[in-house]
C-alpha cells in the first residue's frame, strides 16, 4: 500500500497554528514576522512527527530553481564503457546539491526533442546531452531553452554552449609516442590510415587520433609501415587485419584504433605463433575492461568516462548557479579537453634499452 504524502495543511493542524505559519517556519522565514520561539517548535515537532517533506518542485519554483539537471543520451547509459559518464555526471552533481534525470533515445531524433520537451517542461536547472561515439551531428530543436553542455559531440559552432570532449589528438600523439620511445619504427596501424583520408569511420575520435599519431611519426621521418582502415572495430576485424599484414612480414608494432580490434590482433598473433611483446608490440585506445584481461595486459590510452561526466556536470552548475540572467551570460563556453591517461601495461617491448 503506498503512503500518501503528509502535507503541509496537515502539519499546521498537528502544530494548531495557521497553513502560512507553517509555512514560513518550515520555509526558514519565522524570523521575517517575528512568529513566536514556541509555535516555531511546535511546527518542527509536528512536520518531524508525521514524517513532513517540502514538495521539491513547489520550492524550486518559490526558488527559480529545482536542484536537478537531465542527461540525454543515445546509448550511453546501456554502455558498460561510456555509462561511466552518467556515473560521473551523477557524482558531480551530488556533491554541489542536485539530482540528475537520465533519457536515453537510442539515436532516435524524435525521442530525443520529447525527452528534451519533458525535461524542460519539468523545470530541470539545464541538461547534459551526451554521445556514446565523439562525433558530429545536428543539435535538436529547444536545446537553447535551458542552460546546456554538449558531452563527447563535437560541432563545427558550438555558440554559447560548453562542450565537453576527450583529448583525442594528444592520444594519438601518446601512442605513437610510447612506440618511439621504446625504438619503434616499423609501425603499422589497424583501423584506420596509413593517410589522412584513410578514415571510414563517422567517429571524430578516428580522424583525431590519426592526426596525433601520423603528427608524431612525422616529426621523427616516419610513415607508417602500413594503414588498414576499417568501417567497425571489432574482434574480426582486427584479426584478418593483421591476416593480411603477415603476408608481408612480422610487423614491429601494431597501433589499433579501439580496444575491441587490438583484441583480434592479439589472438591472429598468437594463432601464429608470435608472442607480444617480445615479437611484437601492441598499442591501443579506450582502456575497455578487456584491456586489462589480455595476457600480457595491452597498453592503451584510456577514455577518460567518468572524468568526462563531472567535468560536464560541474561546467552545467556553473552556468547555472553563476550566470543564469540571460542566454548571453551562461558562463564558461567552447571546447574543454579532458586528458586521456595512458595505461601502461606489458604489450610494449622496448628496444631501446
């Protein structure tokens, strides 16, 4: 049987004072008309007797504000990787006093202006809207009626609006960087390149980490050994990837785009008898929890989830606590980089030791 929810009326007949006594005590406004100590007490006995809460959505309208924030996204919220950024988002605003609503659409555009539509209908204090891939897209209609922060969606004109983003170009730069310095230079990659245009992926995160890593082996007269860009990185991909670079040889390291590929590589390796890293060497990206399972454990930089989330989180409360006057006073904007860690485990040998 569900309770039914003590209200105020009912509290000011326990305590014997009138509706808007009650009210203003339990509203921190006794002092305001000078109401008696005693009836003050007897109002807070009485609202802690019957188990009283002030109605949120009544105080945040009193207030111009209702402590919460939504989060849309398409799938983060099913992802065991990404969902670390509603996590972080949630911790984020926890800490500063408000409460997260999570929608997920599933990438369908009409979900997502009806959950948009009801979380401002709802009166939430500003909205995160969040993407599983960093990529580019079209931002929904009524975005720009609420205080918002884009989370791992790049857009070409962010306006006003914060974007929160994960350093990819730095990544790539990483780890090329961690071949080199071990005495790397036959460097082959697997998911996208070997050139600029080599890219089949709508990610943004693809194009970026080429960038950094071709950035770097540049700078050192490098190209790649060889480039395989490929439309999914999964497993089998990965695998007839490096299939197809043994028929030219044993490659001295292998750069794969996402965590799922260097797991295929790892096992057509293996299936021919080569050992990582003492034949060849691996690097990835994302850190998924398979990462640390493989045997050696891979060497990859991390996406930063759950660092992501708060920092969108703590940029949206900003906005909203500091510079909620007008559109055009919303705080900080443009493009934040989180840093990517790299997670150094055994997948490396170094060569130059």
């Amino acid at each position: 049987m569900v309770r039914k929810r003590v209200t105020l009326a009912q509290v000011a007949a326990e305590a014997g004072v009138a509706v808007s006594t009650a009210s203003l005590v339990l509203g921190g406004r006794a002092a305001d008309v000078r109401i008696s100590a005693a009836a003050q007490e007897r109002v807070q006995a009485a609202a802690e007797r019957l188990g009283y809460r002030p109605n949120a959505v009544s105080v945040g309208l009193r207030k111009g504000r209702t402590s919460t924030l939504g989060f849309i996204s398409d799938s983060v919220a099913s992802s065991r990787l990404a969902g670390e950024m509603i996590k972080g988002a949630i911790e984020a605003a926890r800490d500063r006093g408000f409460m997260v609503f999570v929608g997920e659409t599933g990438g369908n555009v009409t979900l997502e202006r009806q959950l948009l539509e009801a979380m401002v209908d709802r009166q939430v204090d500003g909205v995160i809207l969040a993407a599983l891939l960093t990529h580019g897209r079209e931002l929904p209609d009524g975005l720009d009626q609420t205080p918002a922060v884009l989370l791992n969606i790049a857009v070409d004109d962010c306006g006003d609006l914060p974007v929160v983003l994960p350093d990819e170009l730095q990544a790539g730069r990483d780890a090329a960087a961690a071949l080199i310095d071990a005495g790397h230079r036959d460097i082959h990659l697997v998911g996208s390149g070997p050139g600029r245009e080599d890219v089949r992926t709508i990610s943004v995160a693809a194009k970026l980490r080429l960038d950094g890593i071709l950035e770097v082996l540049t700078a050192h007269g490098l190209e790649p050994a060889s480039g395989r860009a490929i439309n999914q990185w999964l497993p089998p991909e990965g695998y007839a990837a490096v299939e197809s670079i043994l028929e030219s040889g044993t490659p001295g390291a292998i750069v794969c785009f996402n965590d799922r590929l260097a797991m295929g590589v790892y096992q057509a390796l293996q299936d021919h008898g080569l050992r990582i890293p003492d034949d060849v060497s691996v690097v990835s990206f994302d850190d998924a929890s398979i990462a640390g399972w493989l045997r050696p454990g891979l060497t990859t930089v991390a996406l930063p989830h759950r660092t992501m989330g708060k920092r969108a989180a703590d940029v949206l409360i900003d906005v909203i606590e500091h510079h909620r006057a007008t559109p055009d006073e919303r705080g900080p904007h443009g493009v934040q980089l989180v840093p990517m860690p790299m997670r150094v485990r055994g997948s490396i040998r170094d060569l130059s030791a």
